[in-house]
C-alpha cells in the first residue's frame, strides 16, 4: 500500500534587522510588522561599541544559528563584518544605503568638530550635517521623516552620537570581505540618494558574487520610511527566494 506522508515545510531563517546611524527600532518599524507576520524577527542595536568589529563582536551573542540579515546605512557596515565572522550563519542579506568604502582622511579629520559640537548641546544641528535634509526624496513626507530622523537622536543622545561617529571614521574598507560572500544578496537604494549614490549602490552590487540592485524611486537615504511599501514588497520577495529584478552580471 502506497502511503502519502506530509512534511511540515522547513520554517523559514529568522531575519536580524540593524538599524543605522543613530537610529532605533522605529527606522524599521513599517518592515517589522510586516515582516514579523512570516518569521520570526530579530531587532539589534549598534550597541556601544566605537568600532565596526567591536560592536559585531558584542552582537554575536544574540545572533541564531542561521538568519537572514537586513542592514542600514552603518548597521550594513556592522552586517558585512557579521558576514565575515559568521559566514556560515549567513542565508541571505539585504544591505540598504550601505557605503562599504572607508572615509577619507580628509572626510574622517572634517567629523571632529561634530564630535565636539555634539558633546556641547548642539545635537540637532549634528544631525543635520550627517544626513541633510537634501538627502532625502523632495516629497510631502520628508519633513515628517526628518522629525522621525531628529527624535530617534535625541532619544540616543550625543554620547551615542560621538560613538557612531567615531565608527564611522574607524570603518574598514569591506571590499575583500563582501568579494568573498557567496550568499545572496540585495542591494536597496533610494534613487534620490545624495549620500550613496546610485553609481556607489550599483559598485557595492556589482562586486558581490550573488549580488544585485532594487533602486526604490521617489527616496532617499531612508527608502524604508520614505517608501516603506516599495521597500517590504522587496524585501519579502527577497526574503522568500524569488529572483530579484536586475542582476548586475
């Protein structure tokens, strides 16, 4: 007699969310609930940490065996040196706004005076210089995105400000590392973008083995708040092992 057994499918990798630069849950909240609807869903912080393999080194704890990453801007930057470390923990990853190149030494020596002025009350004007205003999409919501930006800040305050900055300067240049990642990989980018341009998005794809690129129109540097729907639609479909739409091979 022939027997047809069912097998609960596999249930799928959990996904680790990193927020960037001076950013908390929130920077990813439209993504979490919809995200956290198919599997489980994990929130890190960059932690206290003044560098990119001190702050991966403490987040290593908290990781699962295997998962899916999803990084933005400097939480990327802590992504690639968790895809270092941990290889073989890594199923996928979607990096978002992520720069993998280092700062010059003229653009590192330039952030100092943020340092001191952020230590001396002026948080908000801090802010305004890492991520202008101009770096998001013109749009009726930029403002609302901007006070979202300002208040998460605040909520961390200039000691997290000075930290983040110093992680920053202190970045290495990933490209070895991300040459190496044989895992699939997503590049998301905001077509309006002032802070990694399109044509950087398109090198940081294009020199990753699996890689490939989604740029999301009418956003900027935070396409996951400015285009929250483009950017979970992309995401779930990433996530679920579609194809993506444009290859850079």
């Amino acid at each position: 007699m022939n027997m047809l057994v069912l097998r609960n499918p596999m249930p799928p990798d959990p996904v680790v969310l990193i927020p960037g630069f001076m950013a908390d849950a929130r920077s990813f909240m439209p993504q979490i609930a919809r995200l956290g609807a198919d599997r489980p869903v994990v929130l890190l912080s960059p932690g206290l940490g003044d560098s990119v393999e001190k702050i991966a080194a403490d987040l290593a704890p908290h990781l699962p065996p295997q998962f899916a990453l999803v990084a933005h801007g400097l939480g990327g930057n802590i992504a690639i040196e968790i895809l270092r470390k941990r290889p073989g923990a890594v199923t996928r990853v979607a990096l978002i706004s992520t720069d993998p190149l280092p700062d010059t030494p003229q653009v590192a020596a330039a952030r100092e005076a943020l340092l001191v002025a952020a230590k001396t009350g002026h948080l908000a004007a801090c802010m305004e210089q890492m991520l202008p205003t101009t770096a998001l999409h013109d749009a009726p919501w930029r403002d609302e995105v901007m006070a979202l930006v300002l208040d998460m800040a605040e909520n961390l305050g200039p000691i997290q400000f000075q930290r983040h900055l110093r992680v920053l300067q202190r970045r290495p240049d990933q490209q070895k590392t991300l040459r190496k990642v044989h895992v699939p990989t997503m590049i998301i980018a905001g077509e309006s973008d002032t802070l990694v341009p399109r044509r950087r998005a398109e090198f940081l794809a294009a020199m990753m083995p699996q890689g490939c690129l989604e740029m999301i129109p009418e956003a900027g540097h935070l396409p996951q708040l400015e285009q929250p729907e483009a950017v979970t639609k992309v995401l779930q479909t990433f996530l679920a092992g579609r194809l993506p739409t444009l290859m850079l091979r």
